[in-house]
C-alpha cells in the first residue's frame, strides 16, 4: 500500500513539474505583460518579456518593486487602494490605463488583475493589454461619427466648419487648423483656429512658380514655395514628387527643407517661407473635394516636428472628401434661395451631390466595420503566410532531391566514360543513361520555367492547325516501347481513328498535358493496362487518359492540382517527381479554355480528362512526318564565325561543325567578333551568344549589321523563354537557338542559310 502511494507521489510530483513547465512557456511567450505579485507584501516577484519591453526597464529594476514605482497607477494611495480591492474581491480591472516609457512616452493599456492559489499559496497575477491601436481607431470612429452628426445638424457654413475645425484638433492635438476656399485668386482663411493673426493676414503668395503656371523646384528636387496651398487647390501635385500624396495632399514633418534655394528669371520671385518663419515644423494641406472638383483645403500647422504619417494624411483625405460634399450642398442652396431663374439646375445638382454624399457615407460605414474585422484578417493572413511558407519549403526540398538525382546519373557515368579501355557495350550502356538523365534534368528545369511563367501570368498559347489523330498516333509510338518496358498494354482508343480531325488549338501545349498524364500513369501502374484516346460531343473535344494504378482518394482529388503539394510529402515518397505536372497541366487546359478533371478511388486506378473548344479548321491539310534528313552538308567553302565566351559550348559547337569542313573563325566576346568581322570578310555566317563580358551580344549585333546588313546573324543563347525569342527578333537577330542545342535543327538551320549566302 505504501509502495502504490509513493508511486503516485512520484506521478503528482511529475506532473506538477509539467504543468509548471507548460505555465512558464505561456508566461514566457505571451502578448500581453504579465507580472506575479506577492499576496503578502504587493511587490513584483516576476515579469514577463512582454512587459519588460513595454515599459523599456530591465527585469532586475522591476523585481521587487510596487505597482506604482513602474508607473502603473499615477501615485502609491492609488496603487494601495487597488491592492487593497484585489485582496478583498480577488479581481479587478482598469480598462484605461496610460504607462510611461522610461523615454516618457506613453502607452494605453487594460489593466486586469486577479488573486491565485497556487501550490496552496496566494499569488497575485496582473495581466497588462497594450490597447494603443484600438484606442486610436476608435478615435477615428469618434471623430468620423462626430463629423457627420455636425453635417447632419447644420446648415450654416461658418458655424459648421467651426465646430469641425475644433474636433479635428481635439483630434490630432495640433496646434492650428484651418480651411480655405476657393472664393478668389488669393485663397484666403475661411475658418482659422490657433493662428496668430499676423501669420493669417500676411501676403496671399502661396507658391513659387513659373509664368506658365509650373511649380518651381531647387537643386535637391524639393518644391521652391511659400506654403503649397495653390498647388494643393489647383490639383498641380505631382505625386512622384517628394511631398505630395497620391491623393493630393501635401505634407512635411520639417518645413525647413522647403526654404526655396535659387530662382529662375522668368519666376514669381518669392524667398521666404512664412510656415517655416513662424516656427512651424510639420505641415499638412489636405484638399476638399466635392466629386472631382477641389472646392479648398484643409490645413493642419504644428510647431513639433514629425507630427504626420501617410495614414493620417490619407484618414484626413476621407474626411475632407466629406466636408467639401457637404460644404459645398449648403453654398447651393443657398444659391437655390438667391436665385430661381437657375432653381432646376441647381436642384439636380443638389440631388446628384447628395446621392454622391449618401454613397459617400454608406463607404464611411463600411469602413468602421473593416475596422472591426481586422484583428481576424490579420490572424487570418498570418496563418495563411504560415502554410504557403511551409509548403514552399517542402517543394524546395523535394525540387532539390529531383535536380540532384539525374545530376548524380550525369556525373557519376560522366566519370566512368574517362575510364582507358571500356567496353563497347558499356560506353553505349552509359552514354544512354547520361542521355535519359540530361533530358530528365531538362524536363525539371522547363516546368519550373513554365510554373514561374504561369504563377507571373505570362503564359502564352499559340493558334496553330492541330491534327489530333496524328498526334496521339505519334503519342503511342513514343510511348509503347516505355510502358511495354514495365510490363503493361498500352491502348490508344481515337473515336475517329480514320477520320481527318484537325482544329486551331496549340498543339504542343495538348500534346505537353497529354505526356504529363502519360508520364503520371506509367509512374503509378504496376500491372494491368493503360488507355488514352479522345472523344468528341458537340463543340467539345475531350481528352483522356486511363490506367490501372493505384488510384488516388477521394479527398486528395482538390490537392494533386495545386502548386507546391503532393499526395505524399514524406522522406519516404514510393514515387519520383517534382508535384508540378498536374498543376501546370491544369493552368494550360484552362488558358486553352477547358477544364481538367479526375475521376479517381484509392486501389481502383484513375482517370484523367479534360475538355478543349473542338474550333473545326476550314483550311484541310495533309498531316505528314517530315522526313528526317539524311544529307551529310559540306560547307568547305563556307566561313562561320562562334562568338561564345564558354569554353564547353565553345568546344560543343566546334565539334558538331567538324564534320561540315566549314572554316570556323572564333570569337570570345562580342568587341572582338567586331574585330573579325572587319578582318575576314569571306565570313558567311555568325553565330552569337548573348551574354559576355566586354560587350554582348546585342551591341556586338548593331555593329555588325552596319558594317554587312546582309550578313546573317543567329543567336545561339541560353537565355530560352519565349520572350527572349522575341526580344532576339526583334532586336534584328535573323533567326535564334535556344540552349541546349539540338543537333538535327541546328544542322538544318545552319544549311537553309549556308545554301544562298552570298559574302559581301
């Protein structure tokens, strides 16, 4: 009996010391402070980071001290008393609680306390809640709701941009506010608070400009000017410009940088700046507009600098947007009550002011309840950032281990080629397996060009005469042999197999999502049999492709398509690949205006289709393989020049020439193929890379093609996406090869030029 009861002493020992691990990571890491108090004596025994960061003192200070000696309650009768209460009720609560800074700044807090048993102990714990920001937008609420009740109760326009003006500087505690009109050229003070009267009654220049109207600016690029307001009213802001809002506003936290520093002959000459002379540093003119038409502006003037922030200014643009509405309805009925000869003009502009004013309000209140909201959007994005992150971290890995694998092929068999004396049927054996490996790595590498390319919205499709019979024809011979291999029938099943079916769609881009869906088959099919084919219904043409495989869960069906995701994420994955072929598959059926689809259980085998628009073409032809050429080109006569900066390439490309007798002339960079152009003028043809140091090759092509504009050129360039091509063309290349080269179109293209050059 003894035995059992020490056992559980252990156990409650274990899990105290667990329990109390768990408390000390969520004291540790939480976002609100959190301070432990001694029942007895009140004084802190602990902090968290959260509030020793808050009030800027290092825990060793805080330890041991009152509640009031941190700042918490204003004086020690205040903190005692609150004691006092907390011991007696066990809890209390502050919800405005201002804490200074050991820099004097200020912050709100919520202040709640309660009393603890804690290994049979009293224990006081303090939670401190940093209520700044939701503070500060409820006074945006307060003053917005405050606004449009004065809108809504006045109708005299002194009275009503007064009692605005006040709220707005019991708002942002600055120390002028004001409002100016468009009444006359001068744009004098409608309505001013907190401006000395000399400052109001100086001269009305209020910009430094040219005749014509321009804003002049110094050598730092700063606007020369007295105080901006003209160009804030007239709508002369340049929002690229150092000071201006997109909104039109202008604003500086330190006016001293906009002393205007040279004048120009043909400017109104002013060289003073009244803002800066009376001793203001922040100042912010906001425009008032009544629909596109800016009736004046608000100005907000404080002798403290940094006063302002974008936010604020943009807050301010709502709200002048507001008043110059409503300003501006009250000038018209009263102009409505001057004069009837223009009673029904001004009467649909009044409705239509107060329609725009009405919608105007309905976006107010909408944005108090975004207000409200974004707490859970933020959380909300933070999650969503946490999951993209993760799942861009797993297919970097998983894209690193499909890279490294056909790479390890290449340069192991690579090593073993180097080997004196190897078979014959070895050095066949590994040349292939290096072949098969190189075009595996370049598979991986064009989805991650297209995934880049389609996640960029630049993915292009071509309109070009498909022949879908020949097509899925070519198909299944590329595939039998491959799917023979693993010991499975390959059945292709074309709904009219001897039937001329051709369309305008892009063919290499159905022929990428077919071998995708192949490629996919093969790789999860053990045994059994895999079938392709096509099907035609209305003015539709479906596709699809159907095998015996594993099959894939319901659930899974939504997730196979997206980026960076597959079925199986472990280290322990039974199949290769990179998880980007059906997302790529499905966003170029998509832009081919289909849809993809599966129809797949777990163990059952699956089938993927998608649907095209089945565009008839009214043009019949002939679909016939072109005939491989057989021809062994003898170029004696002929002269290229390489211009490659990459001794491999260099070496490739000389190798496949051999064979031609051509002369090859070789340059390493683009300034000396200029020289050789110049010495050699039997050159036939140039073949030029893109990037090299000294001069590349678009430079290098310009001097050329003035020297012989009839000399072809031809970019050989591993700079491969679609654009690139054009960008080639349209520079002047007279036609363009992408790296890596392929032996059979570069013999081919090297030929259709070589055969009618003529040297010049």
């Amino acid at each position: 009996m003894e035995l059992i009861d020490s056992k559980d002493d252990v156990l409650l020992v274990e899990k105290l010391k667990e329990s109390e691990l768990r408390y000390r990571r969520l004291f540790e890491s939480a976002k609100d402070g959190i301070l432990i108090l001694d029942f007895e004596t009140g004084n802190i025994v602990d902090a968290n980071p959260f509030i020793v960061k808050m009030i800027d003192f290092p825990l060793a200070e805080i330890l041991g001290k009152k509640l009031w000696e941190i700042g918490l309650f204003s004086n020690k009768e205040q903190s005692e008393e609150a004691v006092v209460e907390l011991k007696t009720n066990g809890y209390i609560r502050f919800e405005d609680m201002p804490i200074p800074q050991r820099d004097g700044k200020i912050t709100e807090v919520e202040f709640v306390s309660n009393v603890y048993l804690v290994n049979n102990i009293k224990v006081i714990q303090c939670n401190i809640r940093d209520i700044t920001e939701r503070r500060h937008l409820e006074k945006k609420q307060e003053i917005i709701a405050k606004i449009l009740t004065i809108l809504g109760s006045q109708n005299n326009g002194m009275q009503l941009i007064t009692e605005i003006l006040t709220e707005i500087k019991s708002f942002t505690k600055v120390e002028a506010v004001a409002i100016r009109l468009i009444e006359n050229d001068d744009y004098p003070y409608f309505v001013s608070i907190g401006f000395p009267e000399d400052f109001i009654k100086k001269e009305n220049q209020l910009i430094s400009q040219t005749e014509k109207g321009g804003i002049i600016y110094d050598n730092a690029g700063c606007p020369c000017l007295e105080c901006m307001c003209g160009a804030v009213i007239t709508g002369k802001t340049d929002s690229s410009q150092p000071f201006f809002t997109p909104g039109g506003s202008f604003y500086s936290n330190n006016t001293t940088e906009l002393i205007a520093s040279f004048l120009e002959k043909e400017s109104i000459i002013v060289t003073r700046n009244n803002c800066n002379n009376a001793g203001y540093k922040s100042v912010a003119l906001i425009p008032l507009y009544s629909g596109k038409e800016i009736i004046g502006l608000l100005q907000l003037n404080d002798k403290l600098p940094q006063r302002f922030t974008i936010e604020m200014i943009e807050f301010f643009e709502k709200i002048g947007k507001t008043i110059g509405i409503a300003f501006n309805r009250m000038q018209n009925e009263s102009k409505i009550r001057e004069s009837k000869k223009i009673l029904r003009d001004q009467n649909v502009e009044y409705a239509n002011l107060n329609k725009e004013y009405a919608v105007l309000n309905e976006e107010l209140s909408e944005s108090l309840n975004r207000i409200q909201n974004i707490n859970e959007e933020l959380k909300s994005a933070k999650e969503k950032a946490e999951e993209s992150d993760k799942l861009k971290s797993a297919f970097l890995a998983n894209m690193s281990h499909e890279i490294r694998t056909p790479m390890n092929a290449i340069l192991g068999f690579s090593g073993f080629l180097l080997q004196p004396g190897l078979p014959k049927e070895k050095l066949d054996n590994f040349v292939q397996i290096i072949n098969a490996s190189s075009q595996q790595l370049m598979s991986i590498i064009s989805d991650i060009i297209d995934i880049s390319k389609i996640e960029s919205g630049q993915i292009t499709i071509e309109t070009e005469l498909v022949d879908i019979n020949v097509l899925l024809s070519e198909l299944f011979v590329t595939y039998k042999k491959l799917v023979e291999l693993k010991k499975l029938s390959l059945v292709y099943n074309g709904e009219w197999p001897n039937e001329l079916i051709q369309i305008i769609s892009d063919g290499n881009r159905i022929k990428q999502v077919l071998c995708n869906l192949l490629n996919n088959a093969i790789k999860f099919t053990k045994e059994g049999s895999i079938e392709f084919g096509y099907k035609i219904s209305d003015n539709f043409i479906e596709f699809y492709v159907k095998d015996t495989g594993i099959g894939i869960s319901r659930e899974n069906h939504a997730l196979i398509f997206n980026r960076f995701r597959q079925v199986e994420t472990s280290n322990s994955r039974l199949y290769g690949g990179n998880g980007l072929g059906l997302s790529i598959s499905k966003a170029l059926v998509e832009k081919l205006g289909g849809n993809l689809a599966i129809n797949s259980d777990l163990g059952k085998g699956s089938t993927f289709s998608f649907t095209i628009p089945y565009i008839k073409s009214k043009i019949v032809e002939d679909s016939k393989v072109a005939p491989i050429k057989t021809f062994q080109p003898n170029w004696k006569n002929k002269t290229i020049l390489l211009v490659e900066d990459e001794a491999n390439n260099h070496a490739f490309t000389e190798e496949m020439l051999m064979v031609t007798k051509v002369n090859l002339v070789h340059a390493w960079d683009g300034k000396e193929a200029t020289e050789q152009i110049i010495k050699h003028p039997e050159i036939s043809l140039v073949l030029m890379d893109i990037k090299m140091p000294v001069m590349d090759g678009y430079e290098a092509l310009k001097f050329i093609k003035q020297l012989r504009p009839n000399l072809p050129v031809i970019a050989q360039t591993a700079f491969a996406l679609s654009h690139d091509r054009k960008k080639a063309l349209d520079a002047g290349f007279d036609d363009y090869l992408a790296k890596p080269i392929d032996r059979e179109l570069f013999m081919d293209m090297m030929d259709n030029y070589l055969s009618k050059v003529i040297v010049s």
